[in-house]
C-alpha cells in the first residue's frame, strides 16, 4: 500500500513540475509583455510599474530552474535534491505572496499613480521644450481618445488658452479627407480625461500580473506539500530498507 502511495506521489509530483516548467514560462511571459507595453509610456509611468514586471521575469526565469530540479529530484527519488527543491520552492513562494500584495496594492493605485505623472508632465508639452512628452502625450490620446487628466478643460492652464479654450490637435477625432481649416478646442475635444483611459489600460495589466501571481503561488503550494511527503518517504525507506 505504501509502495502505491510513493508511487502515486512520485509522478504527480513529476506531473505538478512539469506544469511548474509551463508555469514559469507563462509568468515570464506575462512580465515581458507587460514591461515591453510599458516601455512605450515611460515618462508617464512611476519607476513602481517597472519594478513589478521586472520581478516577475526574474522570477519566471527562477522558477523554471527550480522546477527542473525538482523534476529530476522526484523522478530520481533523491532525497536532497529534493529538500532541496522544497526549500527553494518556500522561498519562491514567499517571494511570489508579496509580488501578489504588491501588485494589488500598485492595482488599487494605479490610476492616481499614473494622474500625477500626467499632471506633471503637462507644463512639458511643447516641442521646444520636451519633445518626447509631447510626442508622448500625442500619442496617449490618440490611441485612448482622450484629453488631458481628467478632462479637456485641464489643459487651458498649462497652454495659456484660457480665451481661445485651445487644446492639443490630437485631443480632438481626425476626420480623414477635411479639407477646411481644422480647430480643436474644448468643446470638439474627446470627454473622457486620459487619467482614466490611459489609467485603465496601466491597471488592466498590473491585474494581469496578480492573477498570473495567485495561479503560481497555488501551484507552488501543491508542489511544496507533495514534494515534502516524497522526501519523507524516501527517507523512511533509505532508513529502513
């Protein structure tokens, strides 16, 4: 009975690593994607979002080793590779619960987080003066039909257009074949500001993160517990032949 229960162990916990294998590859892939999104916007993001995605390659690149290790250790019955494995996989899962808090944290966040960094950037936009932001900001509202942080109106202050209630051409929707002169000012401009569309998009994929998160750390608490009923058995049996 025993021997069927070791057996059983054994290749389920062979099985659980190779899914481990698959599932660092996917949180590797998932930090990429998301860093690689990010680096198109990062004068408007805080150096927190970089952080987030960075941790989690470096950490699907961990994992994908370790889980190897304890690929080898159960297929082999190796009592240290092993607790080895085991022990690695406590610190990992540790490691991963708060990149989990974390990215829930910067989640809730996120949209404040990333109104500033607009506010901020807003008395840049001038080509003279930062041609990057302004680009930058051009494009941010183009791609999320959006105007200014929480509205068209929020850009009066930094343009000086308090009068003429001018805003940026691209907070306005490019009509293709006009041919009059075109104006773009508070009233033609798109409603939604960009703290929340743009906003939005941040958090979307900070949620991304945490949920690739919670699957690892469950995956991590199979792994650890059947790992360490193997190593107890084979314990048992190197002490008692």
């Amino acid at each position: 009975m025993l021997a069927k229960i070791f057996t059983t162990v054994k290749y389920t916990l062979v099985t659980v690593n190779f899914l481990f294998v698959i599932t660092g590859i996917i949180i590797l892939s998932v930090g990429s994607s998301v860093q690689s999104a990010y680096n198109g916007y990062h004068a408007f993001l805080s150096e927190r979002f970089f952080s987030l995605p960075a941790f989690c390659i470096a950490t699907g690149v961990i994992i994908f080793l370790i889980a190897f290790a304890g690929f080898y250790g159960a297929f082999m019955e190796n009592y240290y590779v092993i607790m080895a494995f085991v022990a690695s996989m406590l610190l990992m899962f540790i490691f991963q619960l708060s990149a989990c808090i974390g990215g829930y944290v910067l989640r809730g966040n996120a949209v404040a987080l990333v109104q500033k960094q607009l506010l901020n950037t807003m008395v840049l936009y001038d080509p003279h003066k930062n041609l990057a932001v302004t680009t930058l900001w051009d494009e941010v509202q183009r791609d999320f039909s959006c105007c200014g942080v929480v509205g068209p109106s929020d850009w009066l202050t930094p343009l000086g257009t308090n009068q003429s209630g001018g805003v940026p051409v691209s907070c306005c929707e490019h009509r293709w074949g006009t041919i009059t002169t075109f104006t773009c000012n508070t009233t033609d401009a798109f409603s939604q500001g960009c703290g929340d569309a743009f906003g939005g998009w941040v958090q979307k994929h900070v949620g991304a993160i945490g949920i690739s998160g919670i699957v690892l750390v469950l995956m991590q608490a199979l792994a650890v517990a059947g790992a360490v009923w193997l190593a107890n058995i084979t314990r048992q049996e190197r002490e008692f032949p």
